[in-house]
C-alpha cells in the first residue's frame, strides 16, 4: 500500500514539476501576436502541404504544434486589395480597395477604417509592421497613420523599381518608376538598387521582427511581418546562395523557413511561445507566369490574379500552444477576412460600427471544428466583378474575362514570364469536395444548386456590386485620396 502512494505520489511530482507540458497558460486572455503574411506563396510551396524538391522544417513544426488549414481563402487574388482585406475584416472592394497600387498612387487605404492594429491598441498592444505595405504609399496611407507604433520596410512591391531581372536598367513602364526605396518608420533610410541588396531584405525583415520581439517582451504586442518574398524578383542573402543545390526558389524557401525558425527560437527563449499565437499565410496564390521563379498552387487551378482556387487557396497555419491543440488539421471554410473578427472576439472588442465581413473562428481555435461557421465566400476581382461564389463546397464561376498563367519558356533576357493572356471563360459549376482543380462542370446535374448560388450573387450584387453585370450596388465605403 506504502509503495502505491509513493508511486502516485512521485507520479503527481512529475506533473507538478513540468505542469507547463499539461496545462494551458493561466492568462490567455491578452496573447502576443505574430501575423507572417507572405507574398505570392502557393498553397504546394511547403512541405507539410507536398511541396517537393524541398522541406520547410520549421514552418511544418508550427503546424504540428498547432492548427493547419486545407480551406483557407485569400479575399482577393492580388497585393494591395488582400492586404486591406486581411487588416480590415472587410472583402478589399467593401473599403474600396482595389488591384495593386502603384509608385505615387493618389489613393490607399482609407485612414477612415479600423485596421487590425487600431482594434489591438485598444487593449494597449504594442504594434509594429515590418516589411511590404503596399496600401498606398503617401505618408496619410502609411503605417504610422494606421495604428502602428513603428514600420520598417518597402512602401509596394519589390518588382515596382526601373530594374529589369537581370539587374539591367528596365526599357518597358517600369522605367518611369522611382528606385525602390526602404523606410524606417517616416524616412526612406536606404535605396535598392540591385538584387544583391534585394536579397538582404528577408534577413532585414528578421532582424527588425526579433528587435521588436525582445523590445516587447512584457507585452503585449502585435507584430505584422510581411514578407516581401516570394514575389518576383526572388533573391536570397550570401548566405543562402545555392544553400539547397535545387535552385533559387528552393533556395529563397530555405531562408524564409530560417526567418519562421528564428523568431520561434527568439519567443523560446524569452519564454514567450506558450502564450503567443503566430499566424502564418499568404496575400494570394503563386505567379506562375514566372515559371521557376514561382512556387505551386499545390494541384488547384491556376494562380495569382484568378478568381480559380490556386488564386485564392493560401497556406495557414496557426500556432497557439496555450490553447490550440497540438497536430490539428481544420477542413472549414475560412479565409483572411475571418482573422479580424477572430482576434475581436478573443479580446472581448466589439466590431467597428460599420460592416465587418469576417466571421469569428475562435471556436476552431478551441478544438470546436465539427460546424462550419462560414458557408458562403464571394470571389472578387478588378475594381469591382463579382467573378465566383461559393456556398460551402459548391462554386460557381460566372462568365468573365480570365487571366490564365501558363508557364512560358525563358525569353531572350534569360528570365521565365510574359504578359497574361485574357481569355473568355464561359461559367461553370464546380463541387469541390470531388474536383478541387475545378475541372468538371456539374450545372446541368445540380439546377437546385444553381439556383441558391444565384441569389447569392444577386444579393452580393446589391451590396458590392459587380462591374461584369453594370451594378453599382450601395454597401461600399469611399477609400482615401489625397490630392
């Protein structure tokens, strides 16, 4: 009887002594936030989603430590309208957001709207955004005028300076656009002018990301890192320079999943991982017109700048150990708009006054992933075309002129890419439980279906709008200008 006690007793000392393996963090209501958000990654371009030729080891970790998503929707196919979506809660043409920005352009984001670091500030977050912005480069869109505490990085995408891909002075439109300039937080601190310098710019981004981390460490903070990889050009540091031997974009994963790595170690070891929920993702699907300078769509159709699943399917993962349960795979619909609402209902914050488009999964977060929260989504695209909706595995794609990315071979500069072709595409209804890659068309077989997501369209068309058909629709907020 003796020995029992003193086995339950040694056993009851074990778990008392490394309780944090067993019981989820006492205060959760506050956590730390890392939102990673890439740029043009596919849904195939890591390894725990069947990326080859490659492996993305301590991308991988995170989802085995915490939540992968397989359903996971970017709310347009393109830089500046996903990102205004993912900072809003709201589809991008909802706050008037549209296509790309580009050098100098007269609108952004409207300093109007809530962005996801306003709501933090509201529970007193530290907040800093490193890397692309890309909502507007006049300083009234930049970071610092929408809820950041810092910024360091590039205002737009790395492909919009006067520099073709081989480092060459660019002869097409690009040639009128200003070098590309790196800013920490008002001040352009820096001007990129070669790929070498671009290829520092993962490794910059780290080190900023980690500096805040360590500046922060009572928390609580928010950190925004977005990427500017993988968009083209695609350059890594010396350091990863032929560090896989299979090629550039092996080589550019390789020293994206070093920056995902480094940032975990640095939250280990100021004791932070436990109650720190890091959000990986990505803006859109990959640009496959750049051939082997672009990752994969993972088997959906198509890529970046289609309404077609390898558009709008992204990676997500989710990593929380104080609450998420470990190796969980979420199949529910869900998708950028939703990480808004979801943070808002962690923190007890009410949803701006005006229209929120997201919808809370925390339940998810909880282990709770037997009923859907979200059954329908709208494919937007352009300023304003309503080009596809979906109610739960059911979508149907309307009549619309298309963007398809083919591979094409290298041109004579030696660099894979060309213009996208514009083709018609005549509508189909697709079932994407049987037909992920959106192959077989089943309207004739389903009209029931048809005609639910019809008036679902109709209805969208009310609200948003929809430039295919000439309505205007009247739920639109106006997005910022200056003069």
């Amino acid at each position: 009887m003796l020995f029992i006690f003193s086995f339950l007793l040694s056993v009851l000392s074990i778990f008392l002594s490394d309780s944090s393996t067993f019981l989820p963090a006492k205060n959760t209501e506050n956590p730390n936030i890392i939102l990673i958000y890439m740029d043009d990654l596919g849904y195939g371009d890591l390894s725990c989603n069947g990326a080859l030729g490659y492996t993305t080891p301590a991308i991988d970790k995170l989802a085995v430590k915490g939540m992968r998503f397989t359903n996971f929707l970017t709310a347009q196919a393109v830089c500046s309208a996903s990102r205004a979506a993912l900072l809003t809660g709201c589809y991008p043409n909802r706050v008037g957001v549209s296509g790309a920005y580009f050098p100098g352009s007269k609108i952004g984001l409207s300093p109007e709207e809530v962005t996801l670091a306003e709501l933090l500030k509201q529970r007193n977050y530290k907040t800093s955004a490193v890397g692309k912005w890309h909502l507007g480069d006049h300083p009234s869109f930049m970071p610092l005028n929408q809820g950041f505490d810092s910024y360091f990085g590039l205002p737009y995408s790395n492909d919009m300076w006067p520099v073709h891909y081989d480092g060459s002075p660019s002869a097409d439109w690009k040639k009128s656009i200003p070098t590309l300039p790196l800013i920490l937080n008002k001040d352009t601190i820096a001007l990129i002018k070669t790929l070498q310098e671009q290829g520092s710019l993962t490794k910059q981004y780290t080190e900023r990301a980690i500096s805040f981390v360590e500046s922060n460490k009572k928390g609580p903070f928010f950190l925004y890192l977005a990427h500017s990889m993988p968009h083209v050009p695609i350059a890594v540091s010396n350091r990863f320079k032929n560090y896989t031997g299979k090629g550039l974009f092996a080589d550019l994963m390789a020293e994206i999943d070093w920056s995902v790595d480094t940032i975990v170690r640095t939250l280990d070891r100021l004791g932070l991982s436990k109650n720190t929920m890091i959000i990986f993702t990505s803006d859109n699907g990959p640009w496959l017109n750049y051939g082997n300078h672009a990752g994969s769509a993972g088997g959906f159709r198509e890529g970046k700048g289609t309404t077609f699943e390898g558009g709008h399917r992204v990676p997500a993962i989710i990593c929380w150990p104080a609450v998420i349960p470990a190796g969980t795979v979420c199949n529910q619909l869900t998708s950028t708009i939703d990480i808004f609402p979801t943070v808002a209902e962690l923190l007890h914050l009410p949803l701006p006054k005006v229209q929120v488009d997201g919808l809370s999964f925390l339940p998810f977060l909880h282990g709770k992933l037997n009923q859907p929260i979200r059954r329908e989504f709208l494919y937007y695209y352009r300023k304003n075309a309503l080009e596809a909706v979906r109610y739960d595995h059911w979508k149907l794609v309307f009549k619309h002129p298309g963007r398809t990315y083919t591979l094409h071979l290298p041109g004579n500069d030696g660099f894979p890419g060309s213009a996208p072709e514009d083709f018609p595409f005549p509508g189909a209804l697709y079932n994407l439980s049987r037909d992920p890659s959106e192959l077989y068309d089943v309207q004739e077989a389903h009209p029931d279906i048809m005609k639910k997501l019809v008036q679902m369209a109709n209805k969208a068309r009310a609200d948003l709008g929809d430039d295919l058909t000439g309505v205007n629709g009247n739920g639109r907020r106006p997005v910022g200008t200056v003069n």
